[in-house]
C-alpha cells in the first residue's frame, strides 16, 4: 500500500480519517507491506496485510 | 459442485433441464449455469470476459485522474486502464482476498472493501464497476466466491442499488462512473434508479451476445445537484 493511499480511504464505519501504523516497508519501493489503520474517530483498526488493506468493517472480515 | 440435477456441462447449448426445452435459456438459473459454464467454475477469483472487455476499452477511452474500479475480480479491467497510461493512479477493491491478491499482481493498487465504504468523499475521478449481475434464486446459491462475482440477487440488481445510493459521495463533483449493465439486470431499470440518484446517464458502448445485451453507462453528476 502506498502511504499516499491515505488520501483516498478513510473508516468503511464512520468515514473519518485513518491514521497509519507501519509494521514494515517495502526495502524497494517504500510502499507498506504490514501495517494497521486506524480510525481516528471510532477507534476501530484495520490491518493491512501482504500490501494490501483490509477495509471491512470488523463484521464482514470472515 | 451444482445439486440441481440439470447437468451443467453437458453440451453447452441449454442442456435439457425440467421441462425447460426451448433453445436458449431464458430463466435465471439456465442462464446461469451457461454463464458460468463459458466462465469456467471453480476458479476463486472471476476471470476476464465480453463484459470486461467492454469495460476496459470505456475506461481506457474516458477514465482520467483517480481511478478505482470496484470489484476488480483478476484486476485485469484496471491493468488496461493502468497501461493506457493516461489516468494518474490505479485503484482495484474487492471483497474477495484472492482477488484482491491477483489486482495487486496486476498492479492495481488493492484495497479489500464492500462497494464505496472506505474510500473518502470526493477523492475519485472515475469509478469503473462491473457488478454481480445475474438474476439468482435465493434457494440455489451457490455461496461460494464465484457465486459472489456473478449474483446479484433475486432482481440482479442488489449489488447495483446500494453502489449508486453511495457513488456520488466519494466522486468529485466533475468524477464519471462507468457501469457495465447486462440486459438480463434490467437496461431501463438500473438507468431509472441512477437518475433517480442524481446522475445523467448516456450510454457509451453496447454489444449483443446470444444470452444479454452489454451496455456500458457514463454517470455524471447532474450539476443541478438534484
């Protein structure tokens, strides 16, 4: 994911801003490889996973 | 994987269900199963066809700025509005992690989610949307991912509805959707619903194949903010 994607998404729940924790980047192309979103209003956290985030609200996950 | 006894893969043309013995299927569930049967089953993610086609060569003509094609499947619609190179970035989302895994190869830039949710107000310049459209009988589903791609509900519109209720929201206000309409959703049903949420509609491409009719929808915002 890049970091730019913040621009872009924001909580599938409430819409407000998501705010970034990374756990590793990519040595290449500095995109984020793990990491977690999270909402900066409700709180609630979205993993990203392999690149890519994981959006759905905690309900529609499995 | 099918229980209903009608024998998919027989010989492609209508196989011989229950009483069903004109030529070409015209119920949902024949209809279906010849869709699913060109479309190759089994497959966890959907793979490319007419209807991407089609897609793909309206995004590559008018897709411009920031891109997200919702449902991307493979992400092979959005690698051919990537490699026209003539939109600034990318997106492909997907309910599916297979597929958002497979849009990701592709290049797509993969964000798994259920129709618009996540993505901000006003931060898209075009939304491309091929959706699960076929008229399903809620007592044969399949309830796997490929069921997931292709149904849309018993109307074949339950996907369609609740993404034109929220696309006006995370477009700009000069943002474009293009959808893919498949005669068998309901042509002037899906168009009525999108003006009824704000949105001109023209049609920007149209090709006929034996079982549906393939339309490709320009929404615009209508300006009077209707």
């Amino acid at each position: 994911m890049k970091e730019s994607l913040l621009d872009i998404i924001c909580c599938p729940l409430d819409k407000h801003d998501l705010e970034l924790t990374v756990e590793e980047r990519d040595e290449e192309d500095g995109e984020i490889v793990e990491g977690l979103l999270v909402c900066t209003d409700c709180g609630e956290e979205y993993p990203i996973e392999e690149g890519i985030p994981n959006l759905l609200p905690p309900d529609m996950r499995e | 994987m099918s229980d209903d006894g009608a024998g998919a893969g027989d010989d492609g043309a209508g196989g011989a269900g229950d009483g069903a013995d004109e030529g070409v299927p015209t119920d949902g569930e024949s209809t279906r199963d010849a869709l699913a049967e060109r479309r190759g089953l089994g497959d966890p993610v959907y793979a490319p066809a007419e209807d991407s086609g089609l897609l793909a060569e309206a995004g590559v003509d008018r897709a411009r700025g920031v891109v997200l094609e919702v449902g991307t499947g493979s992400g092979w619609v959005a690698e051919r509005v990537r490699a026209a190179g003539a939109a600034d970035r990318v997106l492909g989302s997907d309910l599916n992690p297979h597929a958002c895994r497979a849009a990701r190869e592709r290049g797509a830039e993969a964000v798994r989610a259920d129709l618009l949710d996540p993505f901000a107000a006003d931060s898209l310049d075009a939304i491309l949307f091929n959706p699960p459209y076929l008229p399903t009988d809620p007592d044969n589903e399949w309830d796997d991912w490929q069921e997931a791609a292709l149904s849309g509900g018993e109307s074949g519109r339950d996907l369609i509805e609740p993404f034109l209720d929220d696309a006006a929201r995370p477009l700009r206000p000069d943002g474009l959707v293009l959808l893919l309409v498949s005669s068998l959703t309901g042509f002037p049903e899906v168009v009525e619903y999108a003006v009824s949420q704000g949105f001109d509609a023209e049609t920007v491409a149209e090709e006929s194949y034996p079982y549906e009719t393939l339309s490709v929808l320009a929404l615009t915002p209508r300006s009077d903010g209707a």
